[in-house]
C-alpha cells in the first residue's frame, strides 16, 4: 500500500468500522467473563514474519480485533473483580478515539493550545473535586507509577534544595542522604518509584503496619526520634488489598514538624474525598506535599490516565523540565504541559479526563464512589452469613480480602481457597482472583467498575457461594 493519498470516504469507513466493532465488543461484555484465547493462543493469531507488502486498511482492522477479541478479559464488565481496574467508560473512549484521531502532541502550548487548555481546566476540576490546594500543580501521566515517580522526584529536589543541594544539576553523588520512611504494606510500584530515583527499593525505613496495612503512628513517632537530615515520607490511600488509609490527620503533624515531605500513594484511596460519604477515611490528607492517583481506575477513563499532583508547583516544575532552544517557553503564568511529567512528546491526556468530570460531575462522580463502597460492603455480608466465609478486612472501601475454610487449619484454608478460586474463575460468571495476605492465599475483590450495581453484587455473592459449596462437597 503506498501511503498518502487516502480519499475520505475510506477514512470514514475505517472509523466507522472501528466503531462498530468497539460496540460490538461492548455489547458482547456483560456475558463473557474469561478469555478464551491465552497467550500462546493469542499469539498463534498474531505470529508471522514481518509482512513484505502491507494490506489494506479495513482488512487490517478487521484482522486486528478478530485476532484480539478471543483474548480480551472483560475487565470492562459490571462483574470484574481483578486487581484494580477501571471501567473504560464509553464517554473517555469516544474522547480517546478523538484524541488518536487529532494526534496532538501535548508536550506544549504552540504544538498542541487545545490540549494544553484542556489540561488547565481539568487540573483545577481535580484539585475541587479531590479537595486538594488550589495552587498545586498536576503532571498527567500514564498511572499512578509514573505519578508517585514524578512526585518523588520533586521530592527529592526539594528536601536536597533545603540543605543546600542541588540535585536536579548535581545527581546523587556526595549529596547528604536522604531517610525514606514508607509503610511496610505500601504498594510494590512505590519502590520501583525509589529505585528509579537513586534512593533504592532496599535503602528504607519500613514502618510496622497494623491488622489492615496501616502505618502504626507510635512506631513512626518513635522512628521519628532517631531520624535527623532531608526526610520524604510515603504514605497511603488505599492499601491494594484491605483499602486501608494510614491516619493522616496523625501521622501527617509530627512529619511536617520534622520538615519531612509527606507524599501520598492514593491510587484508587484518594477518590474518597469525592464523596461524603467515604471522605472522613481519607481525614487530613490534604496537609500532605504531593498525591499520585490514577484517572483509569476510578474515574473510569481508559488506561493510559494517571495524575502527578504537587502541592509546591516549583519543585515539580524544576524536577521535571525539559529545556531546549527550540523549545518554545510557557508564556508568564501559563501551564506548559511538559512541565511537569517525564514526557516531552505525548498524547493528550487531558481530552479524557476532562470528558468524564464533565459528564459525571461532582455528584455523578459522587454516586459513582457510593455505588462501588456499597456493592463491595453488600457481597461482603452476603459472604461472612455463609459458614466457612471469613472476610478478613474493615470492608470501608471497595476492596474485599476473602478466606475459604476460614475455620480449617492454615494450610488446609489455603489449598480450599486456591480450589474455590479456581472454580470461580471456570464458571466465569464473575472475575477475581488470588492473593497474599499475611502469609494466607486470599480472594481478592475490587469493585471499581460503574456498573457494578447491587443486582451485579448479589449476583456475584451467589456464584462465590455457589463455587464455595461446590469444592466444598467435592
Ligand atoms: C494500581 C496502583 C498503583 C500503580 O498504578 P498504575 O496505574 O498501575 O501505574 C500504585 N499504588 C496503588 C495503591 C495502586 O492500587
């Protein structure tokens, strides 16, 4: 296929063909729970040497999404349960099928004024809705790993600055060491942030933790005496499996007292200052000095949606700039986008951001947070009135930490609940999967999908129970 010269009409049948069969998977969603394609079956769809000559472009859609569809998890489905994951939400989707369709590059107001703009607003929706400073900065990024980098680094910057070192010209070498204080049960892409940034997985102080995942604030007192020089703190919204929130309006005083930086992993947690319901979880969080969330778990946007947000907009411009001559400068108080992430070139991430804050609005977004809380605390007591169901955490949140055998002896609970997870997995009514918690294998729920109403919740109940009883007898 020679390129160029492409009439209209074939650009429109090819969106559209594209369109049609997005909707068709979404249709198609609410029934299919696993994969019937693994990997190596997927791959045996895709594998073939670089082709010669190229095809035409419907064919090589259609080709594409016959090939990928049987592979799909249908992590878009009101009854998937796995890790964290978002729903994609029809409204971000249709606003990243015009992004990629625009190909704006984000990295700056002359190459992309729109996307910058857009940017500019969402930012200032963010910091209303999350209840976080108003002169904050947002860097948007591809998820929260990415988010609680940036965020360190201009952490790093800044705690180094203090004491007269300029990190972001001189690197680590000869620089006064910095003390990492980080809970013990913080999530795993926090220490692939530190690594990352010089200061290492292993080079921390790890706080005990409570029955939850909680950072015990006497412990952190009592570190805190023996502590002197630059200090960042990492604490956390919304532990990965309990949906735990360290105690900020304690922990967050005697930090600052110490002048440490408290940064904040609130991946999912930090959706808790949307609602009222949910928001006294999250008490005192604003007092920190930077928060990473992600828009692709519970703002539903499509993945590629993560915010970098810092309270002290120099530190995270000064650690994140890309200077260069022909790089034109953000006029006198404007936002440039590159700015504050990693990335010069990028695609415009804002355009999706901003599309689901305005079609769910505060209190959409509200409802939104309620529904998941409420449909994770319903297939909770569904499950702990079953004899041999123990739900092992404070269902506060949205995350369910489940036990099987919960009255048999260690090993025997772990092997009936690895049984009975493989059972739920066969019958696909739902999806979820395992985990460890405390040393125990687990069943681990998130409810972080749009259309998990209680109807979905109770029928996810039922087909845990139903699993349950089956390996049970068997
Ligand atoms: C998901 C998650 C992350 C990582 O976010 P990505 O979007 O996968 O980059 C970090 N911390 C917590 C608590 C999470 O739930």
């Amino acid at each position: 296929m020679a390129a160029g010269g492409i009439r209209m009409t074939a650009i429109a049948s090819l969106f559209q063909e594209a369109a049609r069969r997005a909707a068709g998977f979404r249709q198609a969603t609410p029934a299919r729970h696993m994969p019937t394609h693994d990997y190596a079956a997927s791959l045996a769809c895709f594998e073939e040497p670089l082709p010669a000559a190229g095809s035409d472009m419907l064919d090589v859609i259609r080709r594409l999404s016959d090939g990928a569809e049987p592979g799909l998890h249908a992590t878009t489905g009101p009854r998937f349960f796995g890790w964290v994951i978002g729903g994609s939400h029809p409204v971000g989707v249709a606003a990243d099928f015009l992004t990629s369709a625009w190909g704006q590059n984000a990295g700056n107001h002359a190459a992309a004024p729109a996307a910058a703009a857009v940017e500019t607003v969402a930012a200032r929706w963010l910091f209303d809705l999350l209840k976080l400073p108003a002169e904050s900065s947002v860097g948007f990024v591809t998820g929260a790993t990415v988010a609680n980098f940036t965020c360190l680094a201009a952490a790093r910057g800044e705690v180094l600055r203090q004491v007269g070192w300029d990190a972001d010209a001189k690197g680590l070498f000869g620089a006064p060491e910095i003390t990492v204080l980080i809970g013990d049960d913080a999530h795993t892409t926090v220490f692939s942030a530190l690594q990352f940034l010089g200061l290492g997985h292993d080079r921390v102080l790890r706080l005990p933790t409570d029955a939850m995942g909680r950072i015990d604030p006497a412990a952190l007192a009592g570190t805190l005496d023996t502590v002197s020089g630059p200090v960042i703190a990492v604490l956390q919204a919304g532990q990965i499996n309990t949906g735990a929130f360290d105690d900020f309006a304690a922990i967050i005083p005697p930090l600052k007292a110490k002048g440490a930086w408290v940064h904040v992993d609130g991946a999912f947690g930090l959706w808790a200052q949307a609602s009222a319901r949910t928001s006294h979880l999250s008490r005192g969080i604003e007092a920190a000095d930077s928060w990473a969330t992600d828009g692709h778990k519970w703002l539903q946007t499509p993945y590629d949606c993560g915010y970098a947000i810092v309270r002290n907009e120099l530190a995270h411009r000064r650690a994140m700039t890309i200077a260069a001559s022909y790089l034109p400068l953000a006029g006198e108080g404007e936002r440039d986008p590159s700015h504050y992430v990693p990335e010069l070139s990028r695609r415009a991430r804002g355009f999706a951001t901003w599309a689901m804050l305005k079609h769910l609005g505060r209190d959409g977004i509200a409802a939104l947070i309620d529904q998941c809380c409420a449909s994770a605390r319903l297939v909770a007591d569904l499950l702990s009135q079953q004899p041999g169901i123990a739900i092992l955490n404070e269902v506060t949140l949205n995350q369910l930490v489940i036990r099987f055998g919960a009255d048999l002896p260690s090993e025997e609970g772990d092997a009936l609940t690895r049984k009975t997870i493989e059972k739920i997995q066969a019958d696909g009514i739902i999806f979820a999967g395992g985990a460890k918690w405390r040393g125990r294998d687990v069943l681990r729920l998130s409810v972080t999908n749009f259309q998990t109403t209680s109807d979905e919740a109770q029928l996810a109940a039922q087909s845990i129970i139903a699993a349950f009883k089956s390996v049970s007898r068997g």
